[in-house]
C-alpha cells in the first residue's frame, strides 16, 4: 500500500511541474476562466433602465382595479409587470432578483375620501424593495412618484391624494450577477475537467509515456488517481481565482457557509475531473476523445442551469434536466452561496455529485487504455 501511494505522490508532483512549465496550459486554466467572467460581469452588473415589478393589490375599489390594468399596459415598457401567486411569491423572486420591486396597494387605497364635490379616491402606494438595494428602490420610488404626481395633477388636487411609501423588507436582494455566477464558476469547473482530460490523456498515450508508466509498473488505478488529483487541485486554484475577482471587482456576496461550499465545490471539481478522465481513459486519440466531450459538455452547459435559469424551462425539459450531471452541481453551489442553504438543504446535491463520482471514476478504470 505504501508504495502505491508513493507511486501516485510522485506522479501528482510530476504532473503539477510538467503543467506549471507549460505557458500555453496555465493561460487556459487560470486567463481563460477569467475572460468569461469579465464578459458576463460587466452584462450582468450592468443597470436597466426599466423595472421589473410585481403589483400586489389587496384593495377591491375600482380605481385600483384600474391602477392595476394601467401599470400592465403602460405603453412605455418603464414598468414590466410579472405574474405572482401571492406577496410571498413575489418576495422569493425579488430575492432572487427576478424582478426589482413589489408595488402593493393597501386594502384602503383608492377608497373615496370627502363629501360632494370634494369626493375624491386617496389612499397611499407602498414600494417594498430588498435591503441593499437603496439605489435601484430609490429610482423605483421616484418613479411611482411621478406616476402619482401625475394622478393628483389629473385630479386637480392642491393637497396630492395619493402618496408613495418606500420600505425595505427580507434579506438583501442578490445582484443579477451573484446568481450568474455560480454557473460561470461550474462552467470553468466543467471546462477544466472535461476539455482538460479528454485533450491531454490521449496526447500522453501516442506520445507513449503510458506505455513507459505501465513498464514501471504503475497501475492504471494508480494512474488515475494521480491525474485526478493533479487535476482537481488545479481546478479548485482557477476557481479561487475566479471567486476573488468575482468578490474585489464586481461585489460577489457569499450569502451561504464557507464551510459547506468549499467542500461542495471541491466534491464537483473531483466529479467534473471524473467526467474527463473517463472520456480521456477510453479514447486512443484527439479524433476519439473531441466529439465524446463536445456530447457531453454541451448538454451540461445549456440544460444544467449554469447559463439559462431552470424554471424557465418548459416542463419537459426540466424532467431532462434532472439527469444531467452537472445539474446538482449548479444546484448545490447557487442554494449555498445565495440562498444561505443549510448541509440537510442540500443533501440531494450532495448525493447526485457522490453518485456520479463513483459511477465516473469505475467507468474511467474499467475503461482506461494504455495506449
């Protein structure tokens, strides 16, 4: 047992030398996730001049009735109106900024206030937006209260009827690009295990340093687990990198544990690696190895949540979803890092990365050759 682990040991060391002399490797692992995260940085940090907005209306009078039907129609598209099932509903998505505000119509608003010709509708518009978000509630809140002011100028009134009231309520609310990132940070996990490997391992066997390896001898088990290792330390140092840009240049909140996302991201940096070694294991050249990563990797990257948020997908594709590998990894890491979620919160995740990482790793031995 000692001399296989002495074995491995000294394969890991050859491997991190032989990558760190390598210019054109360091540039793809380390520059290359970073370009992605610049790209989708400056997008998805950037501020719109529309609002998202849910309506919650708790009044029965008519003029709320049109209040409502007006903000859905303004011709402007300055408030985009999104359907919600209840106040709740509507705070869970101004959580995950899927939209920037609820506007909430008190049970009294609209009610006629005044006697004959003084008789008119009144009431007070609430704002609610997420803590942390002064800057975009305070644009939101001016806004409603030029629509109002408009109301009252209509109205002919010297005291305004209507008013605005701003409050925050719940957690801070995530930026667009908190949420984006995680899949960034899956994508470079991916990236790095699966294009890595399925290159890199059949370049070493026509080279012929296997074959030399298996002379030594060193196992394939052995062989494995070194390129494993190697790989996976490399991956979670890109990701470091990533997540300290992320945090100094474009204000990533971690909102969750550390404690629970290092040892989930290192768990799916050792899952994704698996995915390249049993792609890099089976292919004899560069001609076998490209197009069984390409069917693999492209799945992942447009049905796993990394890119495109998961319940925007049609029913079907969400019962596909569930089977794609990279699925719980996206999960995992978005529940912990925006949604504070606990260890029992995220069993499932937890459990699909450890299945697909035996699953992975068996078929990468059972199907590893040497040359």
């Amino acid at each position: 047992m000692k001399k296989y682990w002495i074995g491995i040991i000294g394969q890991v060391v050859a491997g991190l030398k032989r990558l760190l002399r390598d210019k054109m490797a360091l540039f793809f692992t380390f520059l290359f996730p970073l370009i992605f995260l610049f790209v989708f940085g400056s997008i998805f940090n950037n501020q719109t001049t529309n609002f998202k907005v849910a309506i919650i209306n708790h009044s029965n009078t008519e003029f709320a009735k049109q209040f409502v039907d007006g903000a859905k129609n303004d011709t402007s598209k300055l408030l985009q109106v999104q359907d919600v099932k209840n106040i709740d509903d509507a705070k869970e998505k101004m959580k995950r900024s899927e939209i920037d505000g609820i506007i909430e119509l008190p049970k009294e608003f609209g009610e006629v206030k005044g006697e004959g010709a003084k008789a008119r509708p009144s009431g007070t518009l609430n704002v609610l937006h997420a803590k942390g978000q002064d800057q975009a509630a305070s644009a939101l809140t001016a806004v409603m209260g030029q629509i109002v002011g408009s109301i009252n100028k209509a109205m002919g009134q010297p005291e305004p009827p209507f008013k605005v009231a701003s409050q925050a309520v719940g957690d801070e609310a995530l930026k667009t690009f908190d949420y984006t990132f995680t899949g960034l940070l899956a994508f470079s996990l991916m990236s790095m295990g699966i294009f890595g490997l399925a290159n890199q391992m059949p370049t070493e066997k026509q080279k012929g340093n296997y074959r030399r390896l298996r002379a030594a001898p060193f196992t394939s088990g052995q062989l494995i687990i070194a390129t494993a290792i190697v790989y996976t330390l490399v991956s979670l140092a890109s990701a470091a990198l990533m997540l300290v840009v992320s945090m100094l240049l474009f204000k990533f909140t971690m909102r969750g544990d550390w404690l629970l996302f290092v040892p989930f991201l290192t768990l799916a940096a050792v899952m994704m690696v698996g995915l390249g070694l049993m792609v890099g294991a089976w292919a004899k050249n560069e001609n076998q190895s490209a197009p069984l990563s390409n069917l693999i990797s492209f799945p992942m990257m447009f049905l796993s949540g990394a890119f495109f948020p998961s319940f925007l997908f049609p029913e079907w594709l969400k019962a596909i979803n569930q089977f794609i590998p990279m699925t719980p990894v996206v999960d995992g890491l978005r529940l912990i890092s925006t949604e504070h979620a606990t260890l029992t919160e995220v069993l499932p995740q937890f459990g699909g990365v450890l299945l697909c990482i035996v699953i992975v790793y068996l078929l990468a031995i059972k199907l590893f050759r040497w040359e």
